[in-house]
C-alpha cells in the first residue's frame, strides 16, 4: 500500500537529528536527491515546521519551499524603499494539529457566511471561495498525495474568526498510524544538542 511506501523513503533516507530550543529538528536525504526538513514540539510531538529542497537541473541546491510553518519574510529585513507586499494581503499558512491538518488564512474580513470551502476528488484539492469574489484559493494536501489516500468531503471544516479564516481537514486513520509510526523512529535517533557538532578545522 502507499502508505507503507511513502514510510519505507523515510526511513531509507539519511537522518540527522538535533536537539535545540525546546524543538527535534530532523533533516532528511532522501535517496532521490531531495531534502525535507522537519522541526517537532519537544514537549507535545507537534509538527510545527516541514520545508523540501529539491536539486535543481543543473545541480545546485533550490531554495526551501515551506509545506507546514510560517514562511520567513527575509524582504522585511531590507531597506524600507524596497517593494514589497502590502501587510493587509491574505497570509495562507498550514499548522497542523495533532488530529487535523490545519490552514490559517490571516486578513480575510469577511463574516463566515461570505466562504465556501469544498473537496474537488477528482482534481485532489481543497477551494476556498468568497460569495463576494474577494479571495479563491486551490491547494492539495500533500500528505494524503504521498499516501495515495483519497479526499473525503466530511473530513473538513472551517471557522472565521479575529479576520482569519481556519481550515480543518481532519486526519485519516492511515495518517495518524503513519505519524505515530514515524515519531516512534524519529524518538530512536541519537539527537545532538547544538554545540555538541565536532567541528574539524582545516
């Protein structure tokens, strides 16, 4: 079944582990060349961060494309004449529970009546609309693609509050057994405590 393969490239890849701030942080080789990086909540096991990197066609490293996490916005750090996109656009982001994958999108003022948010099976993705034709967004769920797991129209929900809109899909069994199974690995690695690195000198 795909589940167990899509566990099997995790545990064939390289894995290193590093304990630090109160996060396990874990990054993977994968043996196709790519790399995912993952940070989990030391004290309740929760996912906070996954980013991949994937070779680039002519050997060089990609930049980190965030699937779970607040992407950092190094523009701000830059000079203020510089343009950049203005602070009251909609800011999609996932955060996931424990039971649930979870998307926040922050800046949307509308009342909860205004959106729509369905399953489209056959094109294996999530839209979320506006009555008013204000916001659209489609995304997938990457972890049921990987899974080869079918969308299931029931498992999902949302709630708007504080001019954020929440998404909840909630986690098939196959998911939840998956994670369970990785966290149990991922507890067996030897993690270092940054600073312990032994760093050669050349």
């Amino acid at each position: 079944m795909a589940v167990h393969s899509w566990i099997d490239v995790l545990k064939l890849s390289k894995k290193t582990a590093l304990v630090h701030d109160g996060k396990r942080k874990i990054h993977y080789l994968l043996t196709d060349g790519r790399e995912l990086a993952e940070e989990y909540d030391l004290k309740t096991d929760e996912l906070i961060v996954r980013k991949w990197r994937h070779k680039s066609p002519l050997g060089g490293q990609s930049s980190w494309q965030v699937e779970v996490g607040e992407t950092l916005d190094f523009t701000a750090s830059f000079d203020s004449d510089g343009i950049k996109e203005s602070s009251s656009n909609p800011v999609f982001m996932r955060k996931d529970t424990k039971s649930s994958f979870q998307w926040r999108i922050r800046n949307l003022p509308y009342p909860k009546d205004v959106f729509s948010v369905s399953v489209v099976p056959s094109d294996r993705c999530v839209i979320i609309k506006t009555s008013n034709k204000k916001y659209y967004k489609k995304f997938s769920i990457p972890d049921l693609d990987r899974s080869q797991l079918p969308l299931d129209g029931s498992a999902l929900s949302f709630t708007h509050a504080n001019n954020t809109l929440i998404v909840s899909y909630k986690k098939p069994k196959e998911i939840l057994s998956l994670e369970q199974e990785l966290l149990k690995e991922l507890k067996k690695l030897k993690g270092t405590a940054e600073g312990d690195v032994d760093c050669k000198t050349q």
